[in-house]
C-alpha cells in the first residue's frame, strides 16, 4: 500500500501597498530587519515588486513584497467597473486589467500591485496616519475590496499622530482589522503583534505565521542571552587589561609610565569598540546606518568617550551606593578615598544623572599623568620592566556594565528602517538594586583574584545570568 503524500507547508506571502510615500519600503526594511532595503521621501523610489524571503536563524517562514505605490487607483477602478463583473467573477476582471494593461506604463503600478495579490499574496495596506484622510484613497481601497485576498490595515504614522481617529473610522469600513505600526518606532511587542494578527485573518495561515512570531521571539531572546555573554566577557577583559614595557635603565620611567597608561585605556577602549560591532552585527545593523564616528548617529552619553567625568556622572554610582555595594566585600579600601597614591581621585562628587545610573567615577579629561592607575616597577639587571593595570577602581565594573547594556538596549530597539539620529527613552532607567551592585563588585573582584580557567568560566557565568536578568528587566518595561 502506498505512502499517502505529505501535505506541503503553507508559506505565508504578504505584499505591501498603499499610496506613494506611505512608508511601505520602511515596513518591509523593519520586518526584514534589513538596513539595505532602499527608503526616501522622493515619491517613486520603489518602481516595481519586489519579494523578499523572511529568513530568521537561518530558515524560512514567510515572503514579502514591496510594491510601487499607486498610480491611477481611479482610472484602474472605472476600467474593472465597467467590465460589469458579478462578484464571484471579480477575479477574473482583475486579471483580464492585467493581461490587457501589463505592458502600458500609465498602469505599470496597478499591474504590479495586483499581480503577486492574484497570485495567492495577503495585503497589508499601508497609511500615513500623520496626513489626513481624504476620498482618493477611495479607489485604492475598493480595488482591493475586489481581488477577496485577506487584507490588514497600518497605519504608520510617519511624522504625526495627527489623523490616526479618522483613519481607523475610514478603514474599519474596509478591513477587519487595523493596527498602528510605526515603521521607525515601533517596538518589537508591535512586530509580534502584526503577524499574530494576520494569522487570525487567513486561517490556512494561522499555523505558520505562528510559528514565525515563535521564532522572532526566540531570535530576540537568544540575542538578548548572547549580548548578556558578551558583556560579560568583555568586562572581564577590560577588568583583566593591563598593557607592559620593559626599559633600559637609563630611560625615563616616568615617560614611559604616562605611555602605558595611554596604552591601556586604548586597549579598553578598542574592546568597548570590538563589543558594539558585535551587537551590531547580532542585531544585523550595519556599521554605516550606526557610525560611531558620527556623534549625530547615537546619544551623546555613548558618543562621549569611557574615560571622561560624563561619562562616570551616567554610568556609575554615587559614593553613597559605593559605600553601600562595597560594605563586606573588601573592595572599600583604597577605592573611595584616594590615600594609597596621593594621585586626583577617580571620584567626581557630582550630582546623580538621570539616564542610566547615578554619576561618580574614573574619568582622565586630558591630564593622564594624574590618572590614578596601578603601576608596577621591577627592576632586573640592566631594565626595568613597567606594568599599568589592571584596573581596580570599584566604581569601574559599574560604568562598563550600565554603558554596554545601555548601547545594547539601542540596538536593541532600533528598528531597522530608522535612518535619523537615535534616542532612547531614558524613563526606562536601569534599576540596580543594592544586592545587585554588591553582587557586581564580588564579582569584578574575583575576576581579577581567580587563578585557572575553571574557576574563570564559573564566575563569568554568575556575572553573565546577573546582567541577563537587567536585559530582561529593561524587555519587561517595553513591554507593560
């Protein structure tokens, strides 16, 4: 007896259309999450369908197509009118348009808007909820009433949310359901949320567009438990730098001294550098949509450089939680008050700041010779070896931890059809509590004491489910 045939999987394919300018190309750019879809002002950019794969980790689960926006949605709809098709053959006139007008430019649009919808596409019809509504859209909509394809609104409100009340009154004639979804803002929940909905709307789709929401949401947990890793890893690099010159006996130590510190706050540096290019390249943001050689391009709290009293003023704790956090841990001494050295202190008195944490820390403005740095002289016969580092500062693991989440969280939540200066919403605030910043400088601590790779990886893992817990908590705070 033969094997009955395995039933195919369904692939969900979803066109994008609507008026020029709309912001279609930008929706299909933040779903693909992909900054090399082409996005302008100039009405036009997109001439002709285009269809993409939605890949997530590497498997495939639903296509997109771009489409040019409409042209002569009226022409078009006077044209099917007056074909005086009955509405189960409604079908047939659309394709019958088609077949006669494919080759006419003054329908180009329509012929490629239609084409991939006669061929078994969704619609998601996309708005500007920042311009108001008006009856030409009319055309636009009805001929999509005719094609029967399921159809789900967005509104995208571009630069307002001016209009949003008489679209949602205008479209709920027309689609069962409509959804606001900013292209350039719109959190990740909103992404879920889409094609969610849309698997309520053709049931033969329910199971796989599920399934990709599924899949977008453990992409999102997954890189949210890498970057985790990454900053711990590269905090205990940056704990673990030291930079080393040895010197002939005539050689100045006091030049060399101010060289290494040079070098060792470049080399903590380069891996602050070396982790942003990994989240962005984990969230598939391309170096040149985020430059950090553009200050326009990030928030000055990270445009500014690790080594600068802003810096510590966001990033750190104030003496008052350093005293607090460092209470049994050994790591007061020597740390809030500046007598081992009789260098400048690494702390600032300032007042708290207000993004990410409160602010008192190690900054050198540009005096690095007053930089209060661990040096190490040993003299052997005719040298001297010199050692800076590695960094013992209580307050720095504080720093790096709130300046690397806080760069995370960007990324995080930059959509990928964002092409303006990024900002992050600072009433979100990184909250750590007292048991979490002792936590942290127990930690830091033995990082720099342990001895042997196990005990290494073990603590690193402790640090690295400690800074997953405040990636989840700033997620959760999106989310409610």
């Amino acid at each position: 007896m033969n094997a009955s045939p395995q039933k195919q999987p369904v692939t969900p394919h979803l066109v994008i259309v609507g008026h020029p300018n709309q912001g279609k190309s930008s929706i299909v750019s933040t779903l693909l999450q992909d900054t090399t879809i082409q996005i302008s002002d100039i009405p036009g950019t997109t001439i002709a369908a285009h269809t993409y794969p939605v890949n997530i980790d590497g498997f495939h689960y639903l296509n997109l197509t771009d489409t040019p926006g409409f042209e002569n949605p009226r022409k078009t709809l006077h044209l099917l009118q007056q074909s005086n098709a009955p509405t189960h053959k409604r079908i047939d006139a659309i394709q019958q348009f088609i077949d006669t007008h494919h080759a006419d430019t003054q329908y180009a649009n329509e012929c490629n808007i239609l084409k991939p919808i006669l061929q078994g596409a969704g619609i998601l019809y996309i708005v500007d909820g920042s311009k108001p509504y008006a009856p030409n859209y009319e055309a636009e909509i009805e001929i999509l009433r005719w094609t029967g394809r399921p159809r789900l609104a967005l509104i995208n409100p571009i630069e307002s949310n001016n209009y949003i009340n008489d679209w949602e009154k205008a479209l709920a004639q027309s689609f069962s359901t409509t959804l606001i979804f900013n292209a350039c803002k719109s959190e990740f929940q909103k992404h879920i949320q889409l094609l969610r909905t849309f698997a309520t709307i053709e049931p033969k789709w329910e199971e796989p567009l599920q399934i990709a929401a599924n899949a977008k949401t453990n992409q999102r947990q997954t890189r949210q438990n890498k970057t985790a890793s990454l900053i711990a890893e590269t905090l205990a690099n940056m704990l673990l730098a030291k930079t080393t010159r040895t010197i002939s006996k005539d050689n100045d130590i006091t030049t060399n001294q101010t060289e290494l510190k040079k070098q060792l706050l470049k080399k903590i540096r380069q891996l602050e550098f070396q982790y942003r290019d990994e989240i962005k390249s984990l969230y598939n943001l391309s170096p040149i949509h985020i430059s950090d050689n553009n200050q326009l391009q990030l928030p000055d709290a990270l445009a500014s450089d690790l080594f600068t009293q802003k810096t510590s003023t966001l990033f750190g704790l104030s003496k008052m939680q350093l005293i607090s956090a460092s209470a049994g841990t050994g790591a007061i001494t020597g740390g809030i008050i500046d007598a081992h050295t009789g260098g400048t202190s690494f702390f600032l008195g300032t007042t708290i700041g207000t993004l990410v944490g409160a602010g008192i820390g190690l900054y050198t403005n540009d005096n690095i010779e007053k930089l209060d740095l661990p040096l190490d002289t040993q003299l052997k016969h005719n040298t001297t070896t010199l050692t800076a580092g590695p960094i013992k500062n209580i307050n720095f693991p504080h720093i790096i931890i709130s300046r690397l989440i806080y760069f995370h969280r960007i990324i995080a939540t930059t959509n990928h059809a964002n092409r303006n200066p990024i900002n992050l919403n600072t009433d979100r605030n990184l909250n750590i509590t007292g048991n979490r910043r002792s936590q942290i400088n127990k930690l830091s601590s033995q990082l720099q004491k342990s001895t042997g790779m196990q005990k290494h990886h073990a603590i690193l893992e402790k640090l690295t489910i400690l800074i997953s817990d405040l990636i989840n908590q700033l997620e959760s705070q999106s989310i409610n």
